[in-house]
C-alpha cells in the first residue's frame, strides 16, 4: 500500500518558496519564490537579495535612513523570473509566501506567468498591493491563497 501522508504539489512548491527564503540575509523580511510549469516541473526559484557582486557586506539592509535596502534589493519574485535566464514562463505558476508587490506584479504579467498563489498577504492594505492585485486582475492571471492542513514539514539532515 502507498504512503498517505506524502505531501501534495501545492505543499511542495510552496515548501521550496519558503526553502529559498531561507537564503535570504535581510534581517526582517525573508521572501521565496518558486515557479513551476503545468507539468508541475520546478523551472526556477528566488529569494529576495541585492544584485550580484553588491555584497551584504557593503550594502544597508536598513529599512530607514538616507540609503535603504529598498533602493538595491530584488524581491523573490524578480529574481525567479530572471533565474529562469529566459525560459518560456508562459501559464507558468509562480508561489510565493508573500503576495507580490506592484513591482513584482508587472514582471509576473509581462512574463506570461499566468497564477500566483501566496501564503499570506499581509500588507493588502498598502497602495502597492492595492495596484499589484488590480493590474494581475487586469491581466487575467489567476490569484490563489494557499491553504493547507499541515502546519510543517520537517527536512532532517541527521
Ligand atoms: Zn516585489
């Protein structure tokens, strides 16, 4: 008889989202992205970190004060959209535990993804997000929240 508590496609993809947010350095807000094609094959993942050779060493993580993160950092959005180095994402689904920012929403869209589905969408009351769910709308890319009834998944290296 199979197993019946293996997990499903939407906790597995979701699972790696959350994977690649561990990468991140930033101190406060650890975003990951998984995108992944109809035939549930993963094509690309990202987290939110600064561009290649600007070091975490060099570069502020501050959220305020005359030079902030915000003016150098790649959400994980972007960066899995760029990971894919060009592949065809069109119908693609992309997960991400935070729902994405206006500025993530305009690359999802003009990259053909065509679902996000998000763990948790807390700044829905931000002008970004109000404009990041009206051009995805606009655009007919489907939104989904992710739910499930597991709570964790444990990865063991022992
Ligand atoms: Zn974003």
């Amino acid at each position: 008889m199979k197993r019946q508590d293996y997990i499903s496609w939407d906790e597995y993809f979701m699972g790696v989202a959350l994977l690649a947010a561990k990468r991140s350095k930033d101190p406060n807000t650890q975003v990951g992205a998984c995108i992944v094609d109809c035939n549930n094959i993963i094509l690309s993942t990202g987290y939110n970190g600064f561009p290649y050779g600007c070091s975490d060493d060099d570069y502020p993580w501050d959220r305020e004060g005359d030079d902030t993160k915000y003016n150098y950092v790649v959400h994980a959005e972007l960066n899995a959209i760029l990971n894919a180095r060009g592949r065809d994402l069109k119908d693609a689904r992309i997960y991400v535990d935070l729902f994405p920012c206006n500025q993530c929403a305009k690359a999802i869209i003009q990259s053909g993804i065509s679902e996000v589905v998000y763990l948790y969408d807390k700044y829905a009351d931000t002008a970004e997000t109000v404009a990041s769910k009206k051009m995805l709308t606009s655009a007919g890319v489907k939104l989904r929240h992710f739910t499930t009834d597991r709570s964790v998944i444990e990865l063991k290296f022992n």
